[in-house]
C-alpha cells in the first residue's frame, strides 16, 4: 500500500513538472512556428509578384514584337514593309545590349538629379536580391529585364515619325545614341534614385507617372516630330495618295499592343496587389473610350467610322492613360481616355495638315500629343484614395494627390515633367540628327525610296506574289 502510494507520488511530481516545462517552453515553439509562417507569407508574395513582373515584362516585350511592328508595318506601303519589322527587332536587339552594358546603370542607379551612376556598369551587383528602393518584394533582376522593355519600345515608337525614307544604318546609329542621350536621363529623373521629377523617392518637382506618359509617350513623340520635320517630307507627299498596305496587320497589331498594355501599365505596379488591379482596370477603360470618341469624331467629320481609326483611338487612350493608371479612379480614366480620343484625332487630322510636316505613322500626333495630355490630367485626376503617394513626413498623414483631391500645385509639377520632357527631347533629336547625319547621312536616295527600302535597304520583299 505505501509503495504504491509513493509511485503515484512520483507520478505526480513528474507530471507537474511536465506541465511547468510545457509551459515554459511553449511561448518560444510558438514564436518560432509564427517567424516561420511569416517567412512562408513573405517567400510567397515575392514568388506571386515575381511571377507576375516576369509575365508582365514579356507582355511588355510582345508590344514591340509583334505588336508595334505590325501595327506599324500594315500602316506602311508595301515595298516597306519588311524595313519596319527590321527596324523594330533591331531595337530589341541593339537595345538589350546597351542595357545590360551601360544604360540600366544610367537609367537606375544612384547619381545626380538627372543621370544615374556607373556601379552597375555590365549589370554589376544587379543580383537576385531585392532593391528596396524600388520593390522589396522581387529580385532587381526581375525589375531590371522589365525595365528593359520599356527601353526598347520607347526608340521603336520613334521609327513611325521617318519610316520609307531612313537608312538602317542611320536608324540604328540615330536610335542606340537617342537611348543613352535622351532616353536615360528621362528615365533617371522620374523613376530613379535621386531623380530630379521622381514622386515616390523625394524629386524637387515630384511629377506623377506611374508607367511612361514622359518617359516613354512624350520623349518619343516629341522626337519623332523633330526627326519629321528634320528629314523633310516622302517623296510625294502629300501629292500623291499612301494608304496603309495592309489594314488587317495593323488591326492584328492595335489588339497585340492593347494586350500588351496590361503588362506595360498594371505591371508597373511591381507586385501582383491591388495598385495592379486598379492599373489593369484604368487601362481597360481609357482604351475603350478613346476609341469610342476617335470614331465618333471621325464619323461626324468624314462621315464614316473606319478601322483604321478605331485602332488608333484605342492606342491613343493607351497612351493617354499610361501616367494616369495607378493614380486614377476608373470614372477618371473614361474621361481621360475620351479626351484623348478626340484630342488626338484633331491633332493627326487637323493640326498636322496645317503645318504640312511628313509625320508618316503620326508618331507626335498620337504619342506626343496623347502622353502630354495624359500627363497633365494626371495632374487633374490623381486620387490619394488610389495611391498614397503623398504623405506628410512629420505624421505620416496621407496628402492629397491631385488638383480635383485637392493639390493645385500637383498640376504646376507635372507641367515641369513635361516641359522637361519637350525640352530633352528636342535639344537631343536635334544633336543627335545632325551628328548622324555627318558620320553615315540620314536619308536613302531618292532612287532607294521610289523602289521601296525592303529591297535596297534588306535585298528582300515581304510579299512573293510570283511563287
């Protein structure tokens, strides 16, 4: 009897001391399992937004290939049609390189106000870790290839300002300087370390633009116009009538680059979040409306919608939208967008008839004209219940974003963008032409442009109609 009373005895005194053990240790197995999951959480969100910026910088790439280049290649006549593809997949090419060995380190690097530095020279120290200046959640290798897509079609924009009657060796030598003299510093001072118009990271003039409507739609346009008026005008222009050859390629381009788009502006997101969804969303609805009003402007003055003039509605609000799109409520990005429609068919039907300049593929017309436009209603529009980008640094208050939010001097900001924009991208065109010119000459003969530069620029023709 007393034995078996001292073994429960013992029993007991091991299972009280079981349960302060247990109770001692739990908290730490508890804090480690919550560490644990936390870094589950964390693994997770940085594979969905690296899954998504690799998806979008493909998008991004298909905008230029095959997107750019057939929208492009069916608004051309025939005989050159082969010579915008070349020129287009060249820029993919030339581009690509140039990145990886000097202009992402312009580009975004830390530097000056307006240039980045050289530590990254040859993509060094560009690894598979995070830079949290620009997104903590996916490799700088992801945000460095997708950066690399706007690089290349921002100069491949450019070619519909000269297509028929440039050398390809003066376009690839023209458009590789154009990237590193005009293109870099643009994108330096909007969206890097240090830069002078850069909203998120502390820029003197914080201009709003979330994927390009400087940086890509106006440097672009504004130098297509400057490359027009530089080279002078087709060989009969406007004498003589130069349809589009293929309305159908073009047709198949316009739907590739509104595909792409999403991917252009929803992926400047840099995470697969809900600042994503209302880019995505933005981009949807500014494209509709541009070519709902470009067609009705067209209807009421020429008595007919056309094809050819919805697709250039929907890239116009495309382009108008892509400041706007991760700032903007979707009711904003209507009125942006049917603003646009009409804004730049004026501009393409009107404006450049008045002034008689050659732009070929309306290059300033849509992208100039539509990334100032889209620019400054940005300013109009920007919603800081869309995206707080503006805080107070004392409290960390949300500030109001736009003049309809209630920051008038949100519009004075973006007028410096784009007057900026303007003004680098005319001094830059007009040097670089110029020097161009003197080192390999711009223009084809005129022989060479009466016969079509698919065959005296490429030895080749895109259409065998005799096999």
């Amino acid at each position: 009897m007393r034995s078996r009373f001292i073994q429960s005895l013992l029993l007991l005194m091991l299972f009280s001391s079981g349960l302060c053990f247990a109770q001692t240790t739990a908290p730490a197995a508890t804090a480690a399992q919550v560490a644990h999951l936390e870094a589950q959480v964390a693994q997770a969100q940085s594979s969905a937004d690296n899954s998504w910026m690799l998806a979008s910088a493909a998008m991004v790439l298909l905008m230029t290939g095959p997107g750019l280049a057939l929208f492009y290649g069916g608004l051309v006549r025939r005989k050159n049609v082969l010579s915008i593809l070349m020129q287009c997949i060249a820029m993919m090419s030339i581009i690509t390189v140039l990145w990886a060995v000097l202009t992402y380190s312009l580009a975004f690097d830390s530097g000056t106000a307006f240039f980045g530095g050289l530590h990254h020279l040859f993509l060094r120290g560009v690894g598979l870790a995070p830079d949290p200046d620009y997104s903590a959640t996916i490799p700088q290798q992801t945000f460095m290839i997708y950066q690399l897509m706007f690089a290349i079609i921002t100069p491949a924009l450019i070619v519909g300002a000269f297509a028929e009657r440039m050398k390809f060796s003066a376009m690839a030598l023209f458009l590789t300087l154009w990237s590193i003299i005009v293109y870099t510093p643009m994108a330096h001072m909007v969206w890097g370390k240090d830069g002078f118009l850069n909203a998120s990271l502390g820029g003197a003039f914080p201009c709003l633009d979330f994927a390009g409507g400087t940086v890509v739609h106006v440097t672009s346009g504004v130098s297509a116009l400057v490359c027009a008026l530089y080279l002078g005008k087709r060989v009969g222009y406007p004498r003589e009538a130069m349809p589009p050859h293929s309305v159908v390629l073009s047709f198949i381009g316009a739907c590739l680059l509104w595909f792409g788009w999403f991917g252009f502006n929803a992926g400047s997101a840099l995470g697969a979040g809900g600042l994503a969804t209302s880019a995505f969303v933005n981009t949807q609805f500014g494209a509709a409306a541009a070519a709902l009003t470009w067609a009705a402007a067209e209807w009421l003055h020429r008595g007919k919608p056309s094809a050819l003039g919805i697709i250039s509605g929907a890239v116009a609000g495309l382009v108008a939208i892509t400041p706007a799109a991760g700032f903007v409520q979707p009711m904003s990005a209507l009125v942006i967008g049917a603003i646009a429609g009409v804004f730049c068919y004026f501009m393409v039907v009107k404006v450049k008839s008045w002034f008689g300049y050659d732009d070929s593929l309306d290059a300033f017309g849509v992208h100039g004209a539509g990334g100032t436009l889209g620019a400054i209603l940005t300013g109009v529009f920007a919603s800081s219940a869309v995206n707080p980008i503006f805080k107070d640094p004392k409290t960390g208050a949300v500030l109001p974003s736009g003049l309809i939010d209630g920051n008038w001097h949100q519009l004075l900001n973006q007028f410096v963008g784009v007057a900026l924009a303007w003004g680098v991208s005319i001094v830059g065109t007009l040097v670089l032409l110029k020097f161009v010119d003197l080192v390999v000459g711009l223009r084809v003969p005129h022989e060479h442009e009466i016969e079509g530069l698919d065959v005296t620029q490429h030895g080749e023709e895109g259409y065998d109609f005799v096999s």
